[in-house]
C-alpha cells in the first residue's frame, strides 16, 4: 500500500473467517409443475418423513443435530422451535406434535450460512457509548464491517476495540457465536415498506450480532454502513448508519438507528438523492437542518439538508474531480468529522482501471457547501503488494474518527479485508492545497 509520508500504518489486519456462521430460515424449492402434488407439497412431505420416524430414531437424530451445531451457536433449540412455528400453519399443516419432532422438524427449514467467508471489508467506526472502566486517554469504539458470503451477500457484523493514548489499537477477539436476530415488521405503525425493528438483548457482546437482509429492499444485500454519532439540540446522542440495500435488481439508501447498539431500527430513506450509493449523515444539525453528503449524481459529492432525517431532495454540488485519481468520480468515505478548521471529509477517488484511493478535503464550518482546501495526493492507494482480492485495485472506508488531533483510519483493501492507519490531524491539513 502506497501512502503519504505522514500516515502511520498499524499492525492489524481483520481477514474473512469462514468459520463465523449463522443459522438461517430455509425453505426448498417447490415442485416443478409435472411433480407439482398439490396435497402433499414438498415442505408438507419434509414434515411427514420426520413425523414417521420411530420414537428412538427421533431421538437419535434430534441428539446428533443438536449436538452437532450446539457447539456452534446459542440456543440452537429455541432457534429449531422458533422455525417449526414459522413453518406451521404456512408451509405444512398444523398438526398435534410432540417437542422432539417440533425442534426436528425446524431444523430441516433451518441452514448454515458464513456470513463473512468470502470478505470482511468496508468498515466504519465511531466512539462506544460505554466509556467506563478505559485505562487513561484511550477511547473504546465500535467498529462495523461489511461481511459477504455465499451468493454475494451483504451484512453487518461489528467488533469492539481500545484507541490508546499513543496512538496503539487493540480488537477484542470476535465471540464463536454470533447470532442473526428476530426481527419485528414496524408496518401497523408506519404503514407499507416503513422497516424493521431488531432487538438483541440475548446477546452477550456485540460481536456476536449479524444484522442480515430480511426485507425484499436488501434481499441481496446490506452494503456500506457509514456510522456516526449523531447530537441533537437538545443534547440527545444517537448512533445513525446510512446504508446501501441492495434488492437483486435495485439500490437504495436506509438508515439504521441505535441508542445503544442493543436496539435498532432500519428505515428507507425518500426523495430523488436517496437512488444512489455514498450518503453520509453529519454528526449534527446546521442552522436547524439535518445535513447530509451523497453523491446523487454518481460523480461528485454533494451536500444537502432536510427537515426531515428520512426524506432527501436537492442539494448543491460540494467537491468535483480535479485530480487525475479522482477523475471517474469523488465521493466520501464516511460521515464528516467537525473540527476547529471546518469539516473533515474522508474522500474516495477512482481514476484510471478504476483505481480507488483514499484523499481528504475541509468544508467550511457554516457552509458546508464551500471547499476550503483539498489533498492533491492520495493518503492511500491501493499497491503491488496489496492490490489483489475479490475486487482489485480498492482502497475504501466508510468512516474514521478522531482521538485528540490523531485521525483513526480503518479501510479496506481490494474489497476483501481491513487494517488501520493514523494519521496526525495537523500534518493531514497541512497536506492540503
């Protein structure tokens, strides 16, 4: 990786681990309509071959699951019995069973998925909002990345971790049990396609949670998380996440809420800004408004501002491409950071063979709108060394913080895994022209 003299790389690198799964809703293929039976269709047929097995080889089979994936996950029976009362009543008919065959049933409309087996990548971090029990000027933060496995799909997953008072960064170590999460439809209070809530009170760290596409929106993926520690006026802290939800067959932007990374809510953002990727929240209102970076029209980054934190239109033209690393398109890399000079914007920028790096721009403090200085180099592109992956020739964030003057840095490398940089703040804004 090639960067600027004044960027200080750190030993931590986060790889794809195949070995983190979830448990997650199956349901076969139906019948081809010249085997199609419309009596017994074949989720019904699943079910009665369970039913038909003798107590003993009910048991036997039931200890073997259990014990197999027991290992693996939390709870697995709660989660078996939770499927079967998914399945009953919609895919096989309800009917008098005994637990045994209710938790074997559910586990054959259960799979095993590795939610990050192919990718771990495109991370953002923001301060954790516990901060008790830290040693002297460290800082404890969250850190979410972009998970992908089987068939391309998207996630979040997140870990913990320590920013030391020199600068060192340690990551706590992932739980082995992560767990995909009950989610709750919030349609009867919001109406049509209003979103999801998730609670994750049973989970034991935050590493352990997968926050998986569950609505037709993200059904191919959750892309992209930008996460920011938002303050109200009334002084009020929650933590927002702009997203890309991916449906198979269209993009759009969602927000996901927390107060405290236990519970949350993701909801579709609106207007004509929200059809493309790269939309970032500031950490505050501006003259009254919510504020926001996007880059609507998929070349330049843009600001726009709302009354309305889930309803985006307009806007003014920010920062445009002027070097030749950035000349396909400029966008940030997360939300912006307020600082005494203005606001700090973590840039991307694709050039030639689409070629991303990572740059950095200040905006005026009042205006955001106004460019005062830029980086004419990149701090980071992609090397050598460095450049090879699921998708080459990438280096990318979704957000950096601050602690003190000194920038913290997670990116990510050819679309496939995440290390750390820090940069000094003084020395990244004399960098600027």
């Amino acid at each position: 990786m090639s960067s600027a003299a004044f960027v200080r790389r750190l030993p931590i690198l986060l790889r794809p681990n195949p070995a983190r799964t979830v448990i997650r809703p199956y349901m076969p293929s139906k019948d081809g309509y010249k085997y199609a039976r419309e009596d017994r269709p074949r989720s019904q047929r699943i079910a009665d071959r369970v039913l038909g097995l003798d107590e003993q080889t009910l048991k036997d089979e039931l200890d073997r699951v259990l014990r197999d994936f027991s290992g693996r996950h939390r709870n697995v029976s709660s989660l078996f019995l939770r499927r079967f009362h998914e399945v009953e009543g919609i895919d096989i008919c309800e009917c008098q069973v005994s637990d045994e065959q209710a938790l074997l049933i559910g586990a054959h409309f259960c799979h095993e998925y590795s939610y990050e087996a192919a990718a771990l990548f495109n991370p953002s971090i923001v301060a954790h909002p516990d901060q008790s029990d830290v040693p002297d000027g460290a800082m404890r933060f969250v850190l979410s990345l972009r998970g992908v496995g089987e068939g391309h799909i998207s996630s979040i997953t997140f870990r913990t971790g320590l920013c030391l008072a020199d600068g060192s960064i340690t990551i706590n170590p992932p739980s082995p049990r992560p767990v995909v999460l009950a989610t709750e439809d919030i349609f009867a209070e919001r109406g049509p396609d209003a979103g999801i809530r998730i609670k994750c009170d049973g989970s034991h760290d935050l590493s352990e949670i997968v926050i998986f596409p569950t609505t037709p929106s993200q059904r191919s993926g959750i892309e992209d998380l930008r996460l920011v520690r938002f303050m109200a006026d009334d002084g009020t802290a929650t933590y927002h996440g702009t997203y890309t939800a991916f449906s198979g067959q269209a993009i759009r932007q969602e927000l996901l809420s927390t107060p405290d990374f236990r519970h949350f809510e993701l909801r579709p953002l609106q207007g004509d800004a929200t059809a493309s990727k790269g939309m970032a929240l500031f950490p505050r209102p501006i003259d009254g408004k919510f504020a926001m970076l996007g880059r609507e029209d998929n070349e330049n980054i843009w600001f726009l501002t709302s009354t309305d934190m889930h309803d985006w239109s307009g806007g003014a033209k920010a920062v445009d491409p002027r070097w030749p690393w950035e000349f396909v398109q400029i966008g940030n890399c997360g939300s912006p950071i307020e600082i005494e000079e203005g606001w700090l914007v973590i840039t991307h920028g694709v050039g030639a063979v689409r070629n991303y790096c990572i740059g950095a721009c200040l905006l005026d403090r009042n205006n955001p709108a106004k460019l005062l200085a830029r980086t004419t180099q990149p701090l980071l592109r992609s090397d050598m060394d460095e450049r090879e992956g699921y998708v080459p020739n990438v280096a990318y964030s979704c957000g950096s913080m601050l602690h003190g003057r000194r920038l913290i840095l997670p990116y990510a490398l050819a679309d496939s895994f995440t290390t750390f940089v820090t940069i000094e703040l003084d020395q990244l804004l004399a960098a600027m022209d």
